[in-house]
C-alpha cells in the first residue's frame, strides 16, 4: 500500500487501535477505488447501501471493479425501522452465501441508518471486517461516519445493541448531497452549527455569513464548511474515543433535550437535527439561566438556526414527558444529567447541578 495524501483530506482520525482518513470533497465518490487501495489490501468487496442511493452505490461499485477488486452490492430498504437484528441476520447470509472472508472489505453507502446498520456488521460478521463509510446525507457525513459508533435498534430502545468499531476511512462526496430531500439537508445543518457553537467561534462565524452559498451546495464554499465541520467532529473523536475523558459528551450539545423531543414524539414528529436544534436552545437557555451565556448569546445561537429553517420552538413539547424521557435516558446516571452548556459560543462545558427548575422554565419558553 502506497500512503497518498490527498488534498481533500477534511482530518485523520487517531484512536487506540485505529488511525484513518476523513476524506471531503466534490466529485470524489468515483476515485474511491484507488483509494482503497493506500488504506487496505482487500480482495473483494460488500457494498451494503441504502435502496434510495442506488445510482451513488453503482458508481462505488464501478470504480471498485475498475480497480480490480471484485464488489456485490446487498440493498436495504430504506428507513429506521430496518436499523435492527432482522436485516443483520440477511446481510449475514448474503455473506455467508458470497463466502466473504475476514480480509474482505464491507463499504456502506447511505445515511447514518446504513453506516450503522453495515458498521454493526463489519464489527461481527467474522469477528470483524475491514470496513468503510460513504456517507450520502449531511447527518452521516458530520456526524454517524466518524466516531466509530455501530448499532442497531431493538424495539426496547434505539441503538441498544452496538459496538466501537472504526472504520478504515470515511469518503464524503458532497455533491451526492444534490439529491438529499430538502428537509434531510436543513436537518443536517444543525450538527454542523453545533460544531461551531460548542468548540469553534470562526465556524460560527462562516455559516453566518456564507449562509446563502453553504445551503445552495455551493461546490467550493459547502465543500471547506463540511471540511472544518467534519475535522472538529474527528479531533475530538480522537482525543477522547470511548467518551470516557469529558471531551467527546461535549459533542451531545442540545442532545439531552432533543432525544426527549425525539423519543416523546415517537420519533415521527421531527428529524434528529430539528430536535437537536430545539435541544440546543433549551442547553442555550439553562446557560444562561447558569450565568454562562448572555442574552445577546442565546439571541445569536437562535438567529443562526433560524437562518438554516431549523426550528428554535415547538409547540409539541410536554414538560412532564421530556423530563420523565430524560431521567430514563441511558446517559442519565443515578439520576444526575451531565448537561453539556456554553460558557460562551466557542466554548462547551458540562454541568450537573442544573436545578429542574430551570429546566422547566426553559421548556416553558420554548413551548410555542
Ligand atoms: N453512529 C453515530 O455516531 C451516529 C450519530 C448520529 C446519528 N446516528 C444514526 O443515524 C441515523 C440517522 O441517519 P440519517 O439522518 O442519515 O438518516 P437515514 O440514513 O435514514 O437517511 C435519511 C433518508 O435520506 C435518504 N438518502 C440518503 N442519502 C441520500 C441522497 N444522497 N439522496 C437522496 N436520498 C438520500 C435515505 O434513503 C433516507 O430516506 C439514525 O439511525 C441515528 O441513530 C448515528
């Protein structure tokens, strides 16, 4: 394997055991062949990709034989609900039937549902395969590809059944982002803008001015912002891989609130970015209520997410629920919530000693 670095090298991720490139650009999806190969030696090939990106799985699929390395493609309908055990059990026999070995490479192509879907595969499947991510939405690409978090569904809870297990690169082809329902792209903004919020003022500063050319896709400017987002997302997943030093909770930013919303909702109401854009006001409003951030601050946070149509308010919010939600969220331990608030925008902290009251009057206000 020849080392390559190419410029639309977004960050490298460095865990314990694993270091990989984050690859960001336009027009890239059909180079992922050769890449391939300066990251790993692997023989064949198993494309698991979600039904809706058909023509993006073809082209992984193409540049892969042109590189000489045989590929089979398994299609999941797309979808949550096919997030679980169900739909590992035929992934399995498809690679049973293809008689893939340990050395063989699985690749997802799709959303977040299908990097955690093929990720939970790759980790088992032989007691783990090479494996890699091509994200197509703006939520896997910020967020669901980096890290090294796979998992399925059960129907007691989302994502109860997982693992670590990192991947050997991620590759985003923003112009696959051209197709993405326009609901799904103002979604994905909202992990993007918390990137900035909790770790990076002049990030902040960017989607606020750029914001016209940062929604249209425009192939350069989306391209850099996705690139700066993307590398704060694997810095910290680098410093702090299994969340166990206080640095990556920070990235739960807006994440306590918006899973209640999520959950409380039964997960129709909203996407996962709009509930976490409602999250983050009401992480914005506890901040504040804290002595951290100032009104004009939480003005701000507010008028940046407005700009991208995410919501700020909703009038589905049920204090009693999303409290209940909470305290039996799995990252609420003996009842004590790690909330994860802005000293200043740029700059998260967290906090346990966050009195319900105020929890209560900022859901009130967020009740529109
Ligand atoms: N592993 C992690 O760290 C992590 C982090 C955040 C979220 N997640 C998981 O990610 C999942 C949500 O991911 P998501 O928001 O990407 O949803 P998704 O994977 O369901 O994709 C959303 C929709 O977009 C369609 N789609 C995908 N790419 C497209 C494209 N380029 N053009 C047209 N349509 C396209 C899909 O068919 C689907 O209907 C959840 O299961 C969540 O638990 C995981």
């Amino acid at each position: 394997m020849v080392k390559v670095n190419y410029d639309d090298l977004a960050s490298e991720v460095i865990t314990s055991d694993a270091k990989y490139p984050v690859w960001v650009g336009w027009s890239i999806i059909d180079k992922i062949g050769e890449r391939v190969k300066t990251v790993c030696d692997t023989k064949v090939a198993y494309i698991v990709a979600d039904e809706g990106v058909n023509s993006q799985a073809r082209k992984v699929q193409i540049s892969m034989e042109s590189a000489g390395i045989p590929t089979y493609i398994f299609f999941v309908p797309s979808g949550e609900k096919h997030k679980n055990l169900d739909t590992v059990k035929h992934i399995y026999s498809w690679l049973a039937d293809h008689k893939a070995e340990r050395g063989h490479m699985i690749i997802a192509v799709g959303g977040g549902v299908i990097g955690d879907l093929a990720g939970f595969v790759a980790a088992t499947y032989l007691r783990g395969m090479p494996f890699s991510q091509v994200p197509t939405t703006l939520l896997s690409m910020m967020d669901a590809s980096i890290g090294g978090k796979v998992a399925v569904d059960m129907e007691q809870g989302k994502n109860l059944v997982g693992s670590f297990y990192q991947p050997k690169f991620v590759l985003s082809d923003v112009e696959t982002l051209n197709t993405l329902p326009a609901r799904e792209l103002t979604s994905g903004w909202a992990e993007a803008i918390k990137h900035g919020l909790i770790l990076d003022e002049s990030l902040l500063n960017v989607f606020e001015e750029k914001h016209s050319a940062i929604t249209s896709l425009d192939p350069e400017i989306a391209t850099e912002i996705i690139r700066k987002s993307v590398a704060i997302k694997a810095g910290v997943v680098s410093k702090d891989e299994k969340e166990t030093l206080g640095i990556r909770i920070l990235l739960n930013y807006g994440h306590t609130v918006g899973h209640a919303i999520e959950s409380t909702t039964g997960y129709s109401k909203f996407l996962h970015g709009e509930a976490v854009s409602i999250g983050m006001m009401a992480a914005a409003l506890l901040s504040n209520s804290m002595g951290m951030m100032s009104d004009e601050e939480v003005r701000r946070q507010e008028c940046v997410l407005k700009q991208y149509d995410l919501p700020t308010t909703s009038n589905a919010i049920e204090s009693e629920k999303i409290i209940e939600a909470i305290k039996s969220d799995k990252k609420t331990i003996g009842g004590s919530v790690n909330w994860v608030l802005l000293s200043k925008i740029g700059k998260a902290v967290t906090n346990n000693e966050v009195p319900e009251a105020f929890l209560l009057e900022a859901l009130s206000n967020l009740r529109r």
